[in-house]
C-alpha cells in the first residue's frame, strides 16, 4: 500500500509543518514563563510599594509585551495546515483537536487578551490589586491556552478516551477526562510549563547581566537575577522530575521511540544510560543500515534502573520490536503489519457494504468495531497495516537524530541546574556580578534553553514517527495529495515572512534593551 | 460602566509608544496570515470540496482504504 505517494511531498510537508511549529515555539515559553516572573516582580512591587521594583516589573512587562505581540498568532497558522496539507489527519481526529482548540479559543485566548490590556494600561488607572490580579491571570491565561494545544499533542502520542467511528471515519470523545488526565497530557503540560519558566529565568539572568557588565542599572539586575534564579532552581528541578516521568511514560507506550533515543538496538537488563555518545552508521549489521557507536560513555544500570528503579528491568531494543521477542511479549512488526491490513481490508469492505446497500454484511463488519477482542487484535495495528509491501524499517524513527537531540536536551537541563543555582547562590551572597567570567557564562546560556527546548520537541515529534497518531496513522496516510510544488511555495513565503518577524523581534527587543528600565 | 471601559482603552490605545509599532507588526502579520495565505494558500479543502459531513467522511475512507 501507498507504494505510489510522492514522498518529496510528504517530506516537504512536513518540513512545512515542522518550520512553523518551530517558529512558533521561540515565542510560546517565553510567553509562558516571563508572564509569571512579571507577575511575581509585581506582586513584590504591590507589597512593598517600593518604586524600583515597578519599574523592574514594567522593564520586563514590556519585554513580555514585545515577545508576545510578534509571536501572538503564529500558532494559527498551523491550524491552516491543517486543513491543507493535512486534511486526512484533521478529518481522522475528529473532535479531539476541535473541542480543545474550541475552549483555548473561547476561554483561555480571551481571558488572556482581555487581562493583558489591563496589565498594560492599567497603571493609576484601576486599583493596585486589580492591576496585580490582571498581571496573574494574564500568566494563567498563558498557560491555560497551552493546556489544550498541548492535551491533543498528547492524544497523538498516546490515544485514549476515544473510539473510532468507521462510518465516518473520525475518532470520538467518549471521556473527556481521560483524555485531559491521561499521564501523557498531565505529564507534558508539566514538563513544557516548567523547562517554559527555566527558559524565561535564563533569559531575564541573561539580560540582567549584560547590564551587570556594563555597570549600568545594577540595582534593577541584581534585584532581576534573584527572582530569575528563585524561579530557575526551582523550575530546573521541576523540569528534571517531569522529564524522568516522561521518560517513564515513553518507555511505556512508545518503546520505539525509547529505544531509538539512546540507540538502544539489543534489549537487554542492567540497560546501561548513554551519557555521551558519537554515532556512526553501519552497513553490515540486520537493520542495515544502522546506527552505531564509535565513541561512548555508559552509566551502568541505569536506564533500567530510570524506567523500572531496579537494574533488572528489560528496555527493549529496537531489534526486539521490529523482530518480535516473545519472552518479553513484542509481537514481531510483520505480524502487526498482517493485523493491521486486515483492519484497513475490514473498513474498506464496510465502506462498499454500505455504498451497496448490503445490510447483513455491512452489519457483521460494523459489529467488529465495537468487539474489544477484535479492536485489540487487529484495530489496535491499524497503522502497521499501511506498511504492507513496504520496508519494515521505515518503522523506525531516525535514531540519529533522536539520540543528539535528546541528549543534547538532558545535558543542556544539567548545566542550567548548575547555573542557576550558581546565580541564586551568589546573589544571595550579594556577589553576583562580582565575577565578569560569569556575567558571559550568562550571556552566552541565554540562547541555550530554545536549543534544550526545540531539540525536546525534535524527540517528541521526530521520534514517534512514521505515526501521527500512533499506531494508528502513519505520516504517509495523513497527508494531503497535493502537488509538492505548491507545498514548497508556501514552505519558502513562510520561511521569508518568519525571518522578517524574527528579525523585527530581536531588533525590537535589543532597542528597549538598551534604554533600559528608564526608557520610554 | 461601557463608558469607562471605553475609556480606559481609548487612553491606553492613544498613549502608547512603543506599542504604535508592534500593533503596526500585528496588523500586518494578521493581514498577511487571513489575506493572503489563508484566502489563496491555505483553503479548509474538506470543508471547500464537499457539501457534507457524509461526503467528507466518504472522501477520507476512501483515502485511508485505497490510498
């Protein structure tokens, strides 16, 4: 099957996609986690009413303000692909994008535009605690309307709450709840909000100290970096926790993806961690080609010991889940691939059942959808199915590319643990700013959370491919038959109009940077 | 009450500085996303090309059974 499909246009597809979201997400945590670092600033400032800490708090609101303007509706854009380049992936999930989307849209999207205004316009002109509880709600707003973004990613990662309708052919809510609450959703709202707040803590440090360095504004900065570094010690433990449950989850219900971040190709106990690794790759070994080590540092034990909390947990390598290992209970990928056609034959036939009006053979069929022991031995394979006729190790994600990233991730979240406990540690000792070499180990850490933020999303989204919805679509069936030309023209319009707006942030933002707190 | 709503925003709005120029990216941005890429780029294709909940739902099943 799909042995015909343009597969630059799938690839320039997602190209598209993955530069919008990516573009998207230099504005998002930033928004997410300067919103409350504003809100606290403000609340000291409302508390002690003393006047350096409201020009702090409008420092900072602006650089919000800013940050928010450029990236307020980039997001949208994806919902445009959508409904272009991803028609048959929108129609398959049905309300589970359309009911979140629909509640961001309504409740949070408003509340967050309407209290921002306030938080904005608001000095001497309402109340001090209204004013406080509008700078809040504006943070919670934010947050808010990551949730549901956010719950759907989730649902793709790891479906629940939903039947599928084979008449309609759409998946359909039947418990909320499980849908919001899964560990997928809860967990990864947890992990973007709180590496969100330990990016905005770096850049609000990184910032203060480029006014450390030019011994301008040295109150401001000080005052900045220690309830920048508060936030970031705090948010660089949360972060670590949650991305340890993730980690937890993943293996759980993406051991593919597991797998291939830590290249992990034999399953085995005692799995040991891959602290530092360099990949080559190889072209004699079975799954050729692959990946393989030519230089590594292990910490024995402790992958299973991460997923299991003991040493004698089984991690399955990637061999073990496309050959099968029936020990450890992994069905073979050739024996899904076999299930998973015969669902896809089950709703074809359901679907001429009906265009001929055949009752008794249109019913059997569409009792099967409804029969748990047939939705779990063959439903449950749907997407294996589009992999008949086709390599079986186009199953696998790009191990590559899931290792780095994930790695990169990890290692970057170890040095702004220690950074920001250095900060926090030396500016309650009132040294911070004492030691220049530090002031440049800030400014040079400021970009490095998108990188940590980005390459997290690269392992999200890169690793559980070929799926959109896993197990369930791959990428090759959600996309749009459209010509690849078309899609190209798009991905560079695009390309252009973000570089403008990149630009335009940073010039913007350099420009109220250097006024600094004072400035008009 | 709407008055000072009003108002309050109509001060706000006026008394801006360095805001004039990020609505003016804002508008801009929007123009360029509703104008532009949504009406000659980005249609709803489900929702342009069929009339129907049934059709589109046909549509797709045919996509993901015969692809």
């Amino acid at each position: 099957m799909l042995e015909s499909i343009d597969m630059s246009l799938v690839d320039w597809s997602r190209g598209q996609f993955a530069l919008t979201a990516m573009f998207h997400w230099i504005f998002v945590p930033l928004t997410l986690g300067l919103s409350f670092i504003v809100a606290f600033m403000h609340t000291i400032y409302v508390r002690t009413g003393d006047e350096e800490w409201k020009r702090i708090t409008k420092f900072w609101m602006k650089l919000f303000g800013i940050n928010f303007a450029i990236g307020v509706s980039t997001g949208i854009i994806l919902e445009f692909e959508f409904g272009t380049n991803w028609s048959n992936y929108s129609w398959f999930v049905g309300d589970i994008f359309g009911a979140p989307l629909a509640i961001e849209g309504l409740f949070a999207f408003f509340m967050e535009s309407t209290f921002i205004a306030i938080m904005f316009f608001g000095w001497n002109k309402v109340s001090k605690r209204f004013h406080l509880t509008a700078s809040w709600l504006t943070a919670f707003g934010a947050s808010l309307s990551a949730i549901w973004i956010l719950v759907a990613n989730a649902w793709m990662q790891h479906p629940v709450g939903t039947v599928f309708n084979p008449d309609m052919a759409r998946n359909e809510m039947i418990n909320f709840w499980d849908v919001i609450f899964s560990d997928m959703a809860v967990n990864k709202f947890l992990h973007t909000i709180t590496s969100s707040f330990l990016l905005a803590s770096v850049f609000v440090i990184g910032i203060s100290a480029w006014f450390l360095l030019r011994k301008r504004e040295v109150l401001f900065a000080r005052r900045s970096t220690v309830v920048a570094a508060v936030f970031g010690v705090i948010a660089a433990i949360a972060t670590i926790i949650t991305g340890d449950t993730s980690a937890k989850i993943m293996a759980r219900e993406q051991p593919m993806k597991f797998a291939a971040m830590e290249a992990l190709y034999e399953g085995q106990t005692h799995a040991p961690l891959v602290a530092i690794g360099v990949m080559r790759t190889d072209t004699t070994k079975r799954l050729n080609p692959r990946e393989e080590f030519i230089f590594k540092i292990e910490i024995p034990n402790a992958l299973s010991y991460m997923v299991y909390l003991t040493p004698n947990g089984f991690i399955p390598g990637i061999t073990d889940l496309v050959y099968g290992n029936e020990e450890q209970g992994f069905m073979p990928y050739e024996e899904r691939i076999e299930r998973g056609a015969v669902a896809i034959q089950t709703l074809k036939e359901l679907k001429k059942a009906k265009e001929r009006n055949d009752e008794a053979t249109y019913s059997t069929l569409r009792e099967k959808f409804n029969d748990p022991v047939w939705l779990d031995d063959y439903y449950k394979h749907f997407g294996y199915g589009y992999y008949k006729g086709r390599e079986v190790k186009e199953l696998i994600p790009n191990v590559k590319l899931s290792f780095y990233s994930f790695h990169v991730m990890v290692i970057l979240g170890g040095h702004f643990l220690i950074f920001s406990i250095m900060a926090l540690w030396l500016s309650l000792k009132n040294r911070w700013g004492n030691h220049k070499w530090l002031l440049w180990v800030a400014l040079i850490t400021m970009p490095m959370p998108w990188i940590a933020s980005q390459a997290g999303w690269v392992l999200t989204e890169l690793g559980r491919q070929p799926w959109v919805v896993y197990e369930l679509m791959p990428t090759i069936s959600a996309v749009t038959r459209l010509k690849p030309a078309t899609v190209q023209l798009t991905f560079w319009i695009f390309l252009a109009t973000f570089t403008v707006l990149f630009i335009a942030e940073i010039k913007i933002m350099v420009t109220q940077i250097n006024k600094g707190p004072g400035g008009k | 009450m709407v008055r000072r709503v009003f108002r309050f925003y109509y001060d706000g709005f006026r008394k801006m500085t360095w805001g004039r120029k990020l609505w003016g990216i804002i508008l801009v941005k929007l123009f360029i996303m509703f104008a532009i890429l949504r009406l000659f780029f980005f249609p709803d294709l489900l929702k342009r090309d069929f009339d129907s909940d049934e059709e589109r739902a046909d549509y797709v099943l045919e996509q993901i059974t015969n692809p």
